[in-house]
C-alpha cells in the first residue's frame, strides 16, 4: 500500500517483501495505490511534481511481480475517511486482506492518523498479518520520493539513479 511515485529502492523493498509473502501463502499479491497524489487533494501548494505517471507506475511494480494493482481515485470523500474505516472498508471488507506489507513510516487515514501500529492492531481483530519493511538508506539517508526529486533539482542524475537502482529499468 502507497503511492509509489519515483518507485525507488524504498519501495521495490516493499514490494519485493510483498510479493515473497504472498508466494508463501499462496495469496495473490495486490498493491494498492491511489492517483492522484494524496496531497493534490489534501494540501494543493505542498503537491509535488510527480516523478512516474500511473501507468509507469503500474508497469514498474507489474514487472516486480505484483498480480493486482488496485488504484483508488484520492479523492476528498477519501482524504476524509478515518484509518478505521480505511481498514474496515477497504482492506477487510473490499479486499479481504490476509497480509499487509507497508513501509515503517507508512501513514494512512484523515489526518495520517493511522499507522503501523494502528494497522498491527486492527489485524488481530481482523485476522490479517502486517508486515512493516524496514526504511532503505543509500549513503546513510533514508531512500525517499522527496530525495530523488531533490537529486533531480540539483541536477545530480547519478544521485538519482542510485535511489531508484534497477527500478528505472524495470
């Protein structure tokens, strides 16, 4: 689950741990994701530009093993759904989630008021596992969307492709 723009090292490790823990239990992989960009609707000015469209997006975590990509439209009825009703909704009743795998930092929910622990509860009552991926850091840094758009504004492409690895090519 994320929004996987610039599909850098970050995120390919969770993916990668996503697709692994589905072929263990013998799960379909589905990656959820929303389009447009969280902040496009949350807080416009803070929107970044976008470093991948949707369907290099798609194509990138596809070719990573990903069975299903599910995107959901970010919309303000979104933005204003609580994490309970998140987890509720969509990932216990519209999915029917066995297994989650997010990011350590992964926030979800009005406000980012859901977080692992938060997901961590909710699969004891629900019957579904999370795993959370530990953050990736190149050079000591944490690997983020934010770092490759700032190599890209310093013009420092070798910086950037040392973020997103083998994903450019994927």
């Amino acid at each position: 689950m994320g929004v996987f723009d610039g599909f850098h090292l970050g995120h390919q490790a969770v993916v990668r741990a996503a697709v692994e823990d589905a072929h263990r239990k013998d799960l379909p992989c589905v990656l959820v994701t929303f389009d447009p960009h969280p902040l496009t609707v949350v807080d416009p000015a803070r929107a970044p530009r976008l470093l991948l469209r949707l369907a290099e997006r798609l194509r990138r975590v596809q070719a990573a093993g990903v069975d299903v990509a599910l995107v959901l439209p970010f919309t303000a009825r979104l933005a204003a759904t609580t994490a309970e009703q998140f987890i509720s909704e969509v990932l216990v009743d519209g999915l029917g989630a066995r297994s989650v795998v997010v990011g350590a930092n992964f926030r979800f929910g009005r406000g980012n008021s859901g977080d692992v622990a938060a997901l961590r509860d909710a699969g004891e009552d629900a019957d579904f596992t999370v795993h959370a991926v530990p953050l990736v850091e190149v050079d000591g840094e944490v690997c983020s969307s934010t770092r490759v758009r700032r190599c890209l504004d310093d013009h420092d492409l070798a910086g950037a492709a040392s973020l997103v690895g083998s994903g450019a090519r994927a």
